[in-house]
C-alpha cells in the first residue's frame, strides 16, 4: 500500500498542463495495481481526469444546399397557397412552425459539455444520477464510419446528442463510460422519429 501511496502522490504532483505524462504513468499504474486495487483505481480516474466530452445539445444534421432550396420552395409553396386561398391562420401559423423550427435549430447547434461524474452523468447545466440511464448507443456514419452520435436511454425515452470534439478525447470518455453503463448496438425509434432524421428535420 505504501507504494500505491507514493504513486498517487507523485500523479497529484504532475501539473495538469503535462495531462500526456500523467495518462502515460497512469496507464503503467494500472498494469501494476488493476487486480489489487480496482476501487482506489477507479477514485484515481474521476479525482485525476476530466471525464467529459464536447457535443451539440441534440443531433446535428450535415445538410446540403440543395436540402435547403428544397425546404425553402416548399415553405414559399404552402405560404402562397393559404394566401391565395385566403386561409390567414393557415399562413400566420406557418410562420410560428418556421420560428419554432429555428429556434430549435439554434438551441441544438449549441456546443455543451458532457461530464462523467462518479455518482452523476452532467450535460451541460442538468446534472443526472446514475441510474437515470439505462444503457447508451454510439451512432456512426454509414458511408465513413466515423462516430458521430451518444444515445443515453432510459426505459422509456432516449437523449440523443452529437459528438463536437477529437477522436482521441471521444474514445477515452467511451472507454470510461462502458464502465459506467452498458452500451447497446441498437434502440427502438417510432417511424416518425425514423423519417424526421431521414429527412434531416
């Protein structure tokens, strides 16, 4: 015990503007002590490490101009047609969807964090409990096979972010996150939601 003392004094020693020499030593730490000493390990990496991640507060959709042409003439279409045929509401109510639509638009192009706590998964300003969620799905692009989505489920509903930040602190908060809730390869989307994200709205 007295030398995983001394290694926890050294690590607390390293400046945390040196964070690639602390995961180096960390990482021979682990090979020494994993077997012995799994819960002083675990207390290490939240004391040590910031777990977190950077993504878009929702999904973020990669859309072409031509996608927005097509939902401009489409808006200007439905807009002509109340008017023409003199439905007022109609039109005025168009107008509430298309500021409703951008509004949202704004909020989920908003960069937040994303930081695994021992007790507690934080996304952004809301703090939730462990046990808030049930597993989680990591979302890649078909054609690249980059990562491009975290799902966080719960039993009846998901949250479903995309990730804004490296390859490497992308695959590092995973790897801790697999310890923390059991990762699925799929989860259950109502057609609706299906054809919304096919067509990008």
């Amino acid at each position: 015990m007295g030398k995983y003392s001394d290694y926890l004094g050294f690590l607390a020693w390293i400046p945390a503007a040196m964070p690639n020499a602390r995961m180096m030593l960390y990482g021979l730490f682990l090979l020494e002590y994993h077997s012995q000493a799994s819960t002083m390990v675990s207390d290490l990496i939240f004391k040590f490490f910031d777990m977190s991640v950077l993504v878009y507060n929702g999904e973020k959709f990669q859309r072409s101009k031509v996608w927005y042409l097509v939902f401009a003439v489409i808006f200007a279409s439905v807009f002509i047609v109340s008017i023409l045929n003199s439905n007022i509401v109609g039109a005025v109510l168009i107008f509430f969807l298309l500021g409703g639509y951008f509004y949202y638009s704004t909020i989920n192009n908003q960069v937040i964090k994303v930081t695994l706590d021992k007790n507690q998964l934080i996304i952004g300003n809301k703090a939730y409990p462990r046990n808030s969620f049930r597993w989680y799905v990591v979302e890649i692009y078909p054609k690249t096979q980059q990562i491009k989505n975290i799902v966080f489920l719960t039993t009846k509903s998901h949250m479903i972010y995309t990730f804004d930040d490296s390859l490497d602190t992308i695959r590092l908060f995973l790897l801790e996150l697999d310890g923390y809730l059991p990762m699925l390869g799929d989860y259950h989307q109502t057609s609706l939601e299906k054809f919304s994200r096919r067509i990008k709205l």
